[in-house]
C-alpha cells in the first residue's frame, strides 16, 4: 500500500467536476489517487477525465461485465479496494450518498466499499441549501460525525440552482490540505487527556428567554480537533452551538455558567491541560422566574450577579494542588488587546492566555479565522498572527507543548 493511498468517492452533483481538480491538487501532495464513481457522477464528468489525470482504471460499477470470472473478480473488488486504500473522501458528497452511508444502504460498489472500508473517512458535502440544511440531511451528518468521520462543511455563495447559501464544495485546494494534514498528524499528544471548553455560555431569564455571549464555538472546536488529532484525549465541554464535534472527541453539553463549571471541576483531575475557549456570560439571574415574564409599556430592570469564574478557580485549585496542569485561557478584546491578555494571565493564574482582537468582522466571533498573540507565564509575547483557526490551533499547542517544558510542568 503507498503511503497516502487514498479513494476518491465522486457523488452526482454539479460539484463533480471539481474533484477532477481535487485528484490533480491530491497527486501533487503525493497521493495515489483511486476514483470511484457513482452512476449520477458520470452523468455529470465522464470516467475517462478521472482516468487520465490518475492514471489508473477508475471503478463505475459493481460488477463487471465478461466472463464468470470477471464477474466474480468485480464483486470482491469493493473489498480490495477497502483494504489497499488509506483514507475514503467522498467529494462531493451528495444528500443522497450521505443518506445512504448514515443508513448503511450498499446498493453500489461505492456505497459497499464505504461499509468495507476501515480507516478515515472524510465526507464533503456539496448540494442545494435547502437540502444542505433539511433535518434529514442533517441528521444524516450529525450520525456520521458521531460514527467519527470527518466532515468538511459546505462553503457559502452562489449555486448552480441560482440561490446561494451554504452548499458550495470547498475548494478542492483546501479539501486535499485537509487530507494532507489527516494523513501526515502528528503523535505528540498521545497518551494525554486535555480539557477543552468552547461556545457561549446561556443564562436565563424566564422560561423562554436567555442572556449570551457571541461564540459559535469554531475556535474551541478547532482546539478539540487539533488535540484530538494528535493523539490527545480530549473531553469537549461545550456550550450550545451549531457544529458538529470533531472526530474522536468526547462532548460534555452544558448551558449555563454553573453547568460549565460542574462539569469543568468534574474533568479537571484527569486532565493534563486544560483550555478555555469557551466565551462564559458573566453576569446571570439569581432568580430565574418559572413562569414568562409578561411584556408591559413599563421599563424593565434585571439585577444580575456575576456567574463563578472558572478559569480563575481552576487557577487556584492548580496552585493549591500544586498539580502541574497547563492552564491556558483566551481573551477577546477590542483594544489594548496584549496588556488585558497580560492582566487575565496574572489575574486568573494561567501559564498563556490566547489573546484575539475581535474589533473587525473578518477575525474573532463567529467567522473561520482568528488573529492571536500568547502571552505566557515565562514572559513571552508570541503573535501567531491572522489564520483559520484549525491552523492557529495548532500552533497555540505547539506553543503550549513548549511552555509546558520551560516550566517543567509535566505531570
Ligand atoms: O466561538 P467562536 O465564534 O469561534 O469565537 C471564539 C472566541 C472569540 C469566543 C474565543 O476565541 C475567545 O476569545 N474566547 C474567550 C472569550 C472572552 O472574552 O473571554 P473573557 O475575556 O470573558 O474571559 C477570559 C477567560 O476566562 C476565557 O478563557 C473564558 O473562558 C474564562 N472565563 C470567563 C468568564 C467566566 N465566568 N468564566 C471563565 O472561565
């Protein structure tokens, strides 16, 4: 088997076409390329396209026309495919393949290779945002996530349907990183269990309403993922959000402030390093009406009490025990961003806070980059600069792993 042997599953969507260009940006990482197509993909690029790019037969159906044999030869085919190949991407991933994978339906030779095959799988789905966002569909992804598959979000803008919304297939450039990064992980986590929290935080107000923080958990996840990639254990305290969990990660869904840090202080002894991405409301109701607060001309006033903060108390309780645990906290500010990250890192007893400028639109809450200086306990100002976040993640671990050594906090 070449090392970065990979099958490329090719769905029938107008997407098609672009994992012609995936195949070529795959082969330049080095990948041997194997296509499979469904019968709707060929309605769309035809075989030969795949074949001459790869150089290598591309599979189209289950079983072979010919003699006994080939016939034969063909319906094991889906086994030996599974068994050669490294990693399975399906690009684009159609509505109905994902159905089919999630249900286990094996009525073609990709669908049947898919329950043959063992090792990762990466899934890009690609279709019209109306089905994109159906509760089925949904669904479907939500079960493959679980499976522990690796999902690519559909990218936004203009479809061949003439909407636009999410639907779009990811450039093919970032889909074969992406793979690139799955087949070379690195191993300098194993063995470790680490904390992560991320997203808001929801403190209610009545039954039907809630006071929040704007996070939708992308930065903590991409800091689960990372860990959990190479090689960490990684339990994922989460707030509510959108997306769906990395692969391998165990998710801790809380709600609130109080729930957070139940289920921090609950992990913690089992951690080696904890990370709080997580953007907790400080402020809550003590007294949460149980009946709806009914709407009147009158102004409304609310005494608010500050949630507990669980960075700074995990803080203190990694001093008294004197535990080793790496503790690294985040801060998004819109000024004086390094000297606030400086005050939280004296203040709350980390050894880095993870500082990001939130002041523009296309870094902080919400979108797919970050812009990051660490400030550390040994006194350093390191900027990270602006990336996606899945790649600052990992760079603030490895800044971490560093630390951790000129502390000599191992555990
Ligand atoms: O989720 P995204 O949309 O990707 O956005 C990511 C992010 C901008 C939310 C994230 O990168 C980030 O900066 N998170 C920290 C948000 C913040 O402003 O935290 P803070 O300054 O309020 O708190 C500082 C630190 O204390 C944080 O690590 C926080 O988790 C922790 N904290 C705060 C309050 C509290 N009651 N308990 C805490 O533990």
């Amino acid at each position: 088997m070449a090392s970065h042997s990979a099958i490329l599953g090719v769905g029938g969507g107008i997407a098609a076409y672009k994992a012609a260009e995936l195949a070529r940006e795959l082969m330049e990482r080095g990948f041997e390329i194997n296509v499979v197509m469904t019968a709707a993909a060929q309605e769309f690029v035809r075989p030969l396209t795949f074949a001459a790019l790869t150089g290598r037969k591309v599979v189209t159906e289950m079983f072979g026309a010919g003699s006994a044999e080939d016939v034969l030869a063909s319906s094991v085919e889906h086994i030996r495919v599974a068994q050669q190949n490294r990693v399975l991407v399906v690009a684009p991933a159609t509505a109905d393949l994902l159905a089919r994978f999630a249900h286990g339906l094996a009525n073609d030779f990709l669908t049947t290779l898919y329950l043959a095959f063992e090792g990762p799988v990466v899934l890009a789905p690609a279709m019209n945002t109306a089905m994109w966002r159906h509760p089925a569909t949904q669904e479907n992804v939500k079960t493959l996530a679980g499976r522990g598959h690796f999902i690519i979000p559909p990218d936004e803008g203009p479809l061949a349907c003439g909407t636009s919304g999410p639907g779009r297939l990811p450039e093919p450039a970032r889909i074969a990183a992406y793979l690139e990064r799955l087949v070379t992980r690195r191993h300098d986590l194993d063995g470790e269990t680490i904390l992560v929290t991320a997203g808001p935080t929801r403190e209610p107000l009545d039954p039907v309403r809630f006071i929040t923080n704007r996070s939708s958990g992308k930065m903590g996840y991409a800091m689960a993922e990372a860990a959990a990639q190479r090689g960490a254990k990684v339990v994922l305290v989460s707030g509510p959000v959108q997306i769906a969990a990395p692969e391998g990660v165990e998710v801790v869904p809380v709600q609130t402030a109080a729930e957070m840090r139940a289920a921090v202080l609950q992990h913690l002894p089992e951690c080696g390093m904890v990370i709080k991405t997580a953007a907790v409301a400080d402020y809550h109701l003590a007294q949460i009406p149980k009946q709806k607060v009914k709407k009147t001309a009158m102004r409304l006033s609310l005494e608010l009490d500050p949630t507990p903060d669980i960075l700074a108390e995990v803080g203190r309780e990694i001093e008294r025990l004197n535990s080793g645990q790496l503790l690294i906290g985040f801060a998004a500010e819109t000024e004086n961003v390094v000297a606030e990250a400086k005050r939280k890192l004296q203040a709350k007893k980390c050894d880095m806070v993870v500082a990001n400028n939130v002041a523009g639109d296309a870094t902080g809450f919400e979108v797919d980059e970050n812009e990051v200086t660490l400030v550390t306990r040994a006194k350093e100002t390191i900027e990270l600069g602006r990336a996606t976040k899945r790649v600052l993640a990992d760079k603030i671990l490895d800044e971490a792993l560093k630390l951790r050594l000129a502390l000599h906090k191992d555990r």
